[in-house]
C-alpha cells in the first residue's frame, strides 16, 4: 500500500503541470487502462490477508477516486482553456460594416417586374407564367391569328425548327391561351416574362420583356379595363393624376383593339409622367375575340373580357431615367450598381414600390 500512495503523489504532482489533453490521457491510461497501475492493484485484493483485505480496499478506493476526481477535473480544465483560446481567435466583430463590393444589386427589370406583379395583385390579379419555347398554335393560331396572317410578319419570329412548329413566344400573350385551356373562368392573371423578336437598335431588343393581363368574367367591358390600367398607370408612377388616351388599333386577338399612351413632358432635361401635350405609347390591349374564347373551350356569350400586353423595358426607362435600352442586357456591373436596387427592399403598395 505504502508503493500505492507514492505513486499517487507522484501522479498528483505531475497533474500540477502544465499538460497537454493528450499527456493527461496517458496519465487516466497508465493508472486505470486494463494493465494500469490501480486497475492492478485491484486484482491484487483476492491475495491480501483477511484481516487487511478490508482496509486495503477502502485505501485503494479512496486513492482511485483521488486520482480520478483530479485527473477529471484537469481534463475539464484544459478543455476550457481551448474553447476559451478558440473563442477569441474566432471572434466577429458584427459592428464592422460589411465589405462593399461583395453586396449585389436588383435588376431594374426585375424591379419593374416586382412592382407591376405587386400593383396588379392589389386587386385581385393572380401571377401566371409560360415558357419562352412556344408552340405555333398558342403563340398566333389560338390567337386569332392564323397562317399567312399579315400580323405574324410584323413579328419577326425567331422560328425554331423548319416546320416552324416550335418558337421563341413574340409576345406573352399565348400564356393567356395557356391559362385558359388549364383552368375554367373567370380568369384574372397577369404574365410577365421574357420575349424575343429578331430586331435589334437603340429602342429594340432581340430578347425584351412584357407582361400580360387577362380578365374574363360574366359582364365586363371596356370600362373596366380603362379603370383597372388608370389604376396601374397612377399607382407605377406614383403620380395622383395621369393623362392616358384611348387610340383605337388593331391586334387580331381583340375586338375592338386600342393602345394606349401617357402625357409627358420634358422639365430641364428630366421627362416628367402625367402632364404636358406630349403622348407616350405604353401598350396595346381591348376586349378578346370571340374567337379566341371558343379556341380554349370558353363560352364567348357568357363571358368576354379585356388583355393588354404592356413593354415592361420601357416603363422601367421611363421611370428610372434610363435612356438606351442596351445598357439593360450589357451586364455592365458599374450601370448595375447605379441604376439598381437594394435585394431587401422589396416593392409593395404599402410600404412603397420604389426608394
Ligand atoms: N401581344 C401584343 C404585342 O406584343 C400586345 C398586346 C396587345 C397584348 C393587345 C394584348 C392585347 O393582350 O390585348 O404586340
């Protein structure tokens, strides 16, 4: 016994120094591993005299728990210390701003994008959306405008096969084909998306965007539509008054047809919406043809309605003061960091569209 004790001060004392947790480990197996110093003390109880054997074991006890308890709470120690170590070379300090150049920017299209899909949902339009490969039939035929129409010239389709079959869509309009041939009315949908026609200079693109709007129900007329674009025109500029006119056209899926312009003016350079004797087209729209309800299975005597497709490029120009629509697909990351927006504010009616 009196071996047992020396070796429990001498192990003592090592633990007093300056271990590491591995060291420490070593020291729990050379005294309690299988073949460890008091693990064979331990079997060595069986061979002592009766008479010790008691006190023996209680000896041996109290130095096991000795040792363990000090090796325990060393342990405890050590690996206190290295959390604490890690701690402090880990540290963040989140006061510090953020680094600059590693913050992107939203796409003024896709703000544009965000705000008429915000300004529309106010009163009751639901978003819809189509893909930018097309079929023949929903992008013209379904449309009321059939092969060898002079319309589909005006286009200039980007066809994807010889049979002409397969498109890229012209325009979002056979996603209002696509919703109805889905669903039954009424319908009360917007789309907006890309579009891609061959034509490409200062004021056009090859690939632009438009958003689409469909509304069919029992009873609605050109009324409604004049309301609901006076709504959209006012709320996307954020003016209280707006000029808009009426200037009756032609597109083969409406009947009667027209397209729209805003007043503007030119103050010191910047175009301001809403006054002035200038007139801006913004977009096309009337009531849809009777033919193309009967082509999506829609009663045309029960229902009829109003579609507008608007060029959402242009009315992110205009109201952002952006002047060549190429500088939108340039990816130039100097315009995107001046002309974009922040990706937390996100637009909505209440807390306002823009900054
Ligand atoms: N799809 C037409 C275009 O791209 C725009 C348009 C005009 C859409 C009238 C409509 C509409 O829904 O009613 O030129």
């Amino acid at each position: 016994m009196s071996d047992i004790k020396k070796i429990k001060e001498e192990f003592l004392n090592k633990l007093q120094g300056d271990l590491s947790l591995s060291e420490v480990n070593q020291f729990k197996s050379d005294l309690f591993g299988k073949n460890g110093i008091i693990s064979l003390e331990f079997k060595k109880i069986g061979q002592i005299q009766e008479s010790e054997r008691k006190k023996f074991a209680s000896d041996l006890n109290e130095i096991k728990n000795i040792l363990q308890n000090q090796i325990d709470f060393k342990i405890n120690k050590i690996e206190e210390l290295e959390i604490n170590e890690k701690l402090n070379r880990e540290k963040v300090d989140v006061t510090l701003p953020s680094r600059p150049y590693l913050k992107g920017k939203i796409h003024p299209v896709s703000q544009t994008i965000d705000e008429i899909s915000s300004i529309f949902s106010e009163i009751g339009f639901s978003v819809e959306e189509g893909p930018d490969v097309e079929n023949e039939y929903n992008n013209f035929t379904a449309l009321n405008t059939p092969d060898n129409h002079p319309a589909r010239d005006m286009h200039d389709t980007f066809y994807l096969d010889d049979n002409k079959q397969k498109l890229l869509r012209t325009h979002t309009s056979p996603v209002q084909i696509r919703t109805m041939l889905k669903d039954k009315p009424p319908f009360k949908i917007i789309a907006p998306g890309r579009t891609y026609r061959s034509d490409s200079d200062q004021t056009h693109a090859p690939m632009f965007h438009q958003v689409e709007g469909l509304h069919i129900d029992k009873n609605i007329n050109m009324g409604h539509l004049k309301g609901c674009l006076n709504y959209f025109i006012k709320e996307f500029f954020e003016v209280d008054k707006i000029k808009m006119r009426f200037r009756p056209s032609h597109f083969p899926f409406t009947e009667p047809s027209a397209e729209v312009d805003i007043g503007y003016e030119i103050k010191n350079g910047k175009i301001i919406i809403g006054e002035g004797d200038k007139w801006l087209e913004i977009l096309g729209c009337g009531m849809v043809h009777p033919n193309v309800l009967n082509n999506v299975n829609v009663d045309s005597k029960i229902y009829q309605g109003y579609a507008f497709g608007i060029g959402i490029d242009r009315l992110a120009m205009l109201k952002y003061g952006i002047n060549d629509l190429r500088a939108f697909f340039e990816c130039d990351y100097r315009w995107l960091n001046h002309f974009g927006f922040d990706p937390l504010d996100v637009p909505s009616n209440y807390r306002g569209l823009s900054r």
